[in-house]
C-alpha cells in the first residue's frame, strides 16, 4: 500500500477532478456527499492509514478512501493510454488521466468511500498503530494484550494496522516462528526477532515494489509450496484455509513439525 501510496502522489495532484464515475454498484459504499462532490476539486495528494489509501482534496473538505481488499489494483492512467473497458471504479482529471480501480474474479469486495475528513476520522479510529516503525517495545504491549495465534494477529487491523495475509508469511519466516504460535508465549528475544522482521520485510517488499517488481520476485515464502526456504532451502509447506492459506518452513518455523492441510484433516496441536 505504501509503494501504491508513493507512485500516485505526485499524479493526483496535478490536475482537477473532472468526472467521477462509472463504478460498480458493489464497489461505490457511500452516496452522501455523492461522488460529483469531487468534480472541480483537486487532491492535496495520496496518503495512507493502514490498507487503505486517501485521497483529500485542497480544500480540506473531502476525502476519497479507497480500500483494494485481496485482488483489486488502483492505477493512475496518464491521457492516451490503454485503460480498462469495465473498471470498478474511474475518476477522470481535466488533464485527461484517470485513476482506475479494477478487481480481479467475480467477488466485488474493494471499496470506495466519499467521506467528510471528520467522516473519515471515525472510520479509521479502530485501527492499530502502523506496523512499520512499530519497535518491539510496543510490539511486546501488543502481543501481552491477550492470547492470539501469531498469523492472525499479525493481520489484525485493530491490532497492528499495514500487514496483509502475505506479508504475515513473509515476516514469520524471516522471524523463523510458528504462524500458530501464542503471542503471550513468546520470549523477549523472540519478540525482538519480530520486530525487526517486520520492519526489515516491509523496507524491502517497498524498494523491491517501487522499483515495479511483481509478487513472484517480492514474495519469497507466501505462494511458494514445496519451493526452498530462503533461509534454510528445505521445503516450504502450506495449511489451506477457505479465504486464505498459510506459507511457513516445518524446519525453521514449526520444529520439523508439517502441519495437516485443513483440507485433509485438521490442523495438528
């Protein structure tokens, strides 16, 4: 989301807002103020809280929020570009580019909001600091809080606001801990190792995506079944979930322990 944040900052704010729309009906969630509210208004820029990106306009009165879920992609289109013919969601500046919102499969789960900043305020309240920068300090707050699998917790906006189900793949591999285990049994070195996997695979999933890599090159550990652990070169194994699936090394992360596939039997304690 940060690297998103970063590429549509400059873009964004170098036009007014000419046209809002089309959007899908299952994408658009709010209708008051409506979307022609932002039409010859200009954004002060991109920012960011957690998975969602905002985009306030000059004037302070209004803010775009936009949330892409799993599979929906946000790109700015300069004038004279290929776009999408059926996007979820477009906006149109006077200088002819478009910011297109479009959604992969049948599932319509991204979103977009017109909110007062005041409106905005409140709908984000919930979340938890943002991940990167967090320090094992606070981490350890966090996790003391009440027992949680680490996996979960780890994507728990209300908790730690930033982290997705692939970066918490990603993160628990590096900080070589069972996505299963308790987060109020952890040691302090454990926590330490944490924290600073955090910090060191956000830094580098954001150098590696501003430089416009796909997932196969950023994503080391989530989407890699039976490939090498980029720590150790045994293979990585899975526990499949309806929604999601969880990546992780038996060897590094789980004692030489492989876990069942929830699709076989259930997940061993």
């Amino acid at each position: 989301m940060e690297a998103w944040r970063r590429g549509l900052d400059e873009p964004v704010r170098a036009s007014a807002i000419a046209r809002v729309g089309p959007a899908h009906v299952a994408t658009l969630k709010t209708f008051d103020p409506p979307p022609a509210a932002l039409e010859g208004r200009r954004f002060e820029g991109a920012e960011r809280r957690g998975k969602r990106l905002l985009f306030p306009t000059d004037d302070g009165d209004l803010v775009l929020m936009v949330h892409l879920m799993t599979a929906g992609r946000l790109r700015y289109h300069a004038f004279g570009e290929k776009v999408p013919k059926t996007p979820a969601f477009r906006l149109v500046f006077e200088n002819g580019g478009a910011l297109i919102l479009t959604e992969a499969g049948s599932k319509k789960r991204a979103g977009v909001w017109i909110y007062t900043p005041e409106q905005v305020e409140e709908e984000l309240a919930h979340l938890g600091p943002e991940a990167l920068g967090l320090g094992a300090e606070r981490l350890a707050e966090i996790l003391a809080h009440e027992p949680h699998r680490l996996h979960p917790l780890l994507r728990d906006q209300r908790l730690i606001a930033g982290i997705g189900r692939a970066w918490s793949n990603e993160i628990l591999n590096v900080a070589r801990l069972s996505p299963f285990q308790l987060s109020t049994q952890l040691t302090g070195e454990e926590v330490e190792r944490l924290a600073a996997a955090i910090d060191s695979e956000l830094k580098r999933g954001l150098e590696l995506r501003e430089r416009g890599a796909g997932d196969k090159k950023v994503y080391r550990v989530h989407n890699r079944l039976g490939e090498p652990c980029p720590q150790c070169a045994n293979p990585i194994a899975q526990v499949d979930y309806e929604e999601h699936t969880i990546y992780y090394c038996p060897h590094c992360q789980t004692g030489g322990r492989v876990l069942k596939d929830r699709r076989l039997s259930r997940i061993l304690k």
